[in-house]
C-alpha cells in the first residue's frame, strides 16, 4: 500500500467535510487536502437533497425547538439554532459573491417557514411562542393570526376542506428558505476539486486509525473495487461521515470517544409531483410532534427544489434500523457495542422501549395510514397523488449520564482529542443547517494559532460579516447582515 501525507484529511463527502475543505481553502489556498469517501459519489447519504428536510433550520417553524416549560417558552435552543443559520447564509452569500456558487437558485429558494396548529390548547401554545418569540430582534418579523381569510392565503391546502368550527391558528416568516443540501455539497466539492491542494478519493473506506505521536494521525483506506489501499499521514483528520462517524471514532480509541453509543432511525417521504398541486403551495408548514415521536419525525408539508425538480413532501414518517447508513449493514448497531459503551446503550434501551415500539409501527404502516396523517395538513389528499420515498439515516447520540448511566440526544455533537488533533461530529438535527458555524468552531480549536492572525481574523470576517460579534446582541448588525444575505441570495419576500 502506498503512503502519502497531508494537512487535512476529511473522511465523509458529506455537507460538513465539504464546508470545513472550503473554510480552510480560502483562509489558506496552500493547505494540503484530502477527501475520502466510501461511496461512488458524494452527497449520496443524508447530505443529499431527497435524504433530509431541506429546511433552512432557522427555529423559525419548528416547534420542537422552543419547549413549553414550567408554562414559560424555552428559546434558547431556538435562538442558537437562528444565529448558527445566519452563520451559514453568511458565508454562502460570500461564495455567490466571489462567483465560486452559481446562482442562488441552483441551491437555495424563497419558501416561507409557517407553524400551523390546531385546538385550543395548541393554538394557546402558538400564541405564547410567538408572543416570546417576537420580542426578540431575530425573530422580529415573525407574523401570527387565528384568521382562517388570513391562514388561507398562506397555506391554502392546509386549509381547504377543513372544519369551518376548528379553532386553528399559524406563524409565518417570509424569508424563510428551501436548501438543496446536495446542490451545496456538490457545489463546494466540484469548486474545491479545481484548487490546487485538494484531491478527493471515492470508493475507498477507512479501515483503521491510528496516533502518530505528535505527528499527528495515520489513516489506512481500502479501496472497495480495486485490490490495494493507501495508508495516509494527517496531521488534522475531521470525521464527517454521518451514521457511519460513531464506528470511525471508535477506530480512532480517543478517550474523549469512550461512552458514546448510537440509537439509528430511519425516514420515510411521501412525495407529490403533480404540478396542478404542488403549484399551490409555497411553504414549509411545521405543525406538532406526536406524543412520543422523536423530534426528527414533527411532520411538515414542505414545498422542495431539488436539482431543479420542484415537489411536496409530507413526513418524516420515522422508523427503526440496525443500519447506520442508507446503503449501511444490518450488523451496524450491534458492532457499534463497546465494553466502554455497553452501559449507557443497555440503558437507553430499556427507558425507551416506547420510543423503539413507535418506530417499528411507523414502519408497519399501510399507505393509507400515511394519508391519514397526511390529511391532517392537506384535507382533501388523495392516496393516488402521493407516493413513498425513503430517507436517509440518523444516527443519534447516546452517552454516558452519571445519573441514569445513559442518555439519548437528538442534536448533535462534536467530539475532539485532546490536542484538538481529530474531530468527530455526530448526531443529526439541525445538522446541516449549521455546518458553517460547527466547522468554524472546529477551525478555531484545531488551528488556535493561525485563527490569531491578523490574516485569519480579516479573512473570516470577509466570509462571515458577524464573526466574533453576537447578531442576537447586536439588532443594527443583524439588519445589515439580513439585508445582505437576503438580497445576494434572493430570499427577500
């Protein structure tokens, strides 16, 4: 096998190793990069448009973001969760700018974000989040009504044929986005295969990962089609591979990795691509989670542009897998099992056997079931318009709690070395909407020394308008950063 070394080795040809390659290029244009990923292809696991939501997550209309706690909305999540999506719009206006994306168009469209509920209780629940919600600079343009003339202009097939007697009521915020994730990925990967100093490998599996002293880590990758492999040297190794990171950081031995376990869930669409009916919607409407259903599976009828292609989708319908990929093994969770994870996995396990037992009836469900789910967004559906497309897998977190021995996270979480040497990122939701802002926080603590320089810090704030500054703190610095990013990516309304 032959042995090479690099500065970076990015494993996974996912939205975040292609956003961390891109930072790091325009900071440094002579760093030396390579990219390895096991299928043929890039972006053909949950960074691929049909694999995930394709919202813009911005807290804007996912409910789940901002709890009812103690009768007090919580919004911290949601506010974080804002600003790490102002980071990336940020930073893709920057590359419109500099002409290295194509137009806007190609990756990301204007599609309201709208909440939409029913019943008093959760209309009661609408009203104080937007109450909260609003008084805060970023959420300052959020709009509420209980008018059904009102809701019918803005969602006009969730409102049509429904209860004239039903109390209902929805937000809105009209700069609100669709991505194409895989439009992203694609794009800053093909931008990065000119450069020089970027090579990206496909079809080959990291195998083995090993420390190297000081020196750094050396990685070994087979090739899947062809005898032979590579051992590479890399000083900085960035594990972006999706479901598949949680066995890559196990690989590695860290023992910052010890303890973490992974609980998969799949996804399931149905999709529409009538034109006479998805022409009347533009929107993504969020409505409520269903009592146990994990936070990736709160439906929403979402308008979608994916390569082009514009449709609907309603979902996600959630199910349970042993597979932490799309194209992954049923044998992936049991070889995840680890002496040091066994705990915290065993007791997640048993606390949640109702959460297991709902994915599995997810599953289990008939087409018409679906549609029922369906009419409850888009009353008169019709079973023959509609039909099931399969998502992409998550993969979410379970780790160590010194109260119950175990805990399961539905976000996501970057673990490093000790020496910031290697960095992991696991989880899903928000994932990809926060890339820019999870790898420039991976930059800062990997590359400390070089983020000091006068040269780093200018060209981060060329990239990102707000760097180092809080847009949740600073409402003139968040209108002119919104008027910019908007407009360069024509999400004004």
């Amino acid at each position: 096998m032959s042995v090479r070394s690099v500065d970076v080795l990015l494993v996974g040809g996912g939205v975040m190793s292609a956003t961390l390659g891109m930072l790091l290029k325009q900071l440094d244009p002579n760093i030396q990069i390579l990219m390895i990923e096991q299928g043929e292809k890039v972006a053909q696991e949950s960074s691929d448009g049909w694999n995930n939501a394709g919202t813009g997550h911005a807290a804007y209309c996912e409910l789940n973001y901002t709890p009812l706690n103690n009768g007090v909305i919580d919004t911290s999540k949601a506010l974080k969760i804002n600003e790490a999506f102002e980071t990336s719009l940020q930073f893709w206006s920057y590359l419109v700018k500099k002409e290295i994306f194509p137009e806007p168009e190609h990756f990301i469209n204007r599609t309201p974000h709208e909440s939409f509920v029913w019943g008093e209780e959760n209309v009661e629940f609408l009203r104080k989040r937007y109450e909260t919600l609003s008084a805060h600079p970023l959420f300052a343009e959020m709009e509420y009504t209980e008018d059904r003339t009102v809701l019918e202009e803005w969602m006009p097939l969730v409102m049509a044929g429904r209860d004239p007697n039903e109390k209902v009521a929805g937000t809105r915020i009209q700069h609100g986005s669709d991505v194409d994730f895989g439009a992203v990925t694609r794009d800053l990967i093909f931008q990065l295969s000119k450069m020089h100093g970027f090579e990206l490998m496909v079809g080959h599996k990291v195998t083995d990962i090993r420390k190297r002293g000081d020196n750094g880590w050396s990685v070994e990758a087979n090739n899947l089609y062809e005898s032979g492999g590579e051992y590479i040297n890399a000083k900085f190794v960035f594990l972006g591979a999706g479901g598949a990171s949680l066995k890559l950081l196990q690989a590695a031995g860290i023992d910052e990795g010890n303890g973490y376990g992974g609980f998969p869930v799949s996804g399931q669409w149905l999709v529409c691509r009538k034109p006479e009916i998805v022409e009347q919607h533009h929107a993504k409407v969020y409505g409520k989670a269903p009592i146990g259903a994990p936070p990736m599976s709160v439906p929403h009828l979402d308008t979608r542009v994916i390569e082009g292609e514009k449709a609907l989708l309603f979902g996600p319908f959630a199910g349970f897998t042993m597979k932490f990929l799309k194209k992954g093994s049923i044998l992936d969770l049991i070889s995840s099992v680890r002496f040091n994870n066994i705990v915290p996995m065993v007791q997640v396990g048993l606390r949640n056997i109702d959460l297991t037992k709902y994915l599995i009836s997810e599953v289990l469900q008939s087409h018409e079931s679906r549609i029922e789910s369906l009419k409850r967004y888009f009353p008169e559906a019709k079973s023959e318009d509609w039909h099931l497309s399969y998502a992409g897998q998550r993969v979410q977190i379970i780790k160590n709690d010194p109260k119950t021995g175990g805990k399961l996270e539905f976000g996501t979480e970057v673990i490093r070395s000790a020496d910031n040497s290697l960095c992991c990122l696991l989880g899903a939701s928000p994932g990809a909407s926060t890339a820019v802002q999870t790898m420039v926080e991976i930059i800062e603590a990997a590359f400390k020394d070089k983020v000091a320089t006068p040269e780093w810090q200018a060209k981060l704030k060329e990239m990102i308008p707000s760097y180092g500054q809080s847009l949740a703190e600073n409402p003139e610095l968040l209108k002119e950063v919104r008027d910019y990013t908007t407009s360069t990516l024509h999400l004004k309304p």
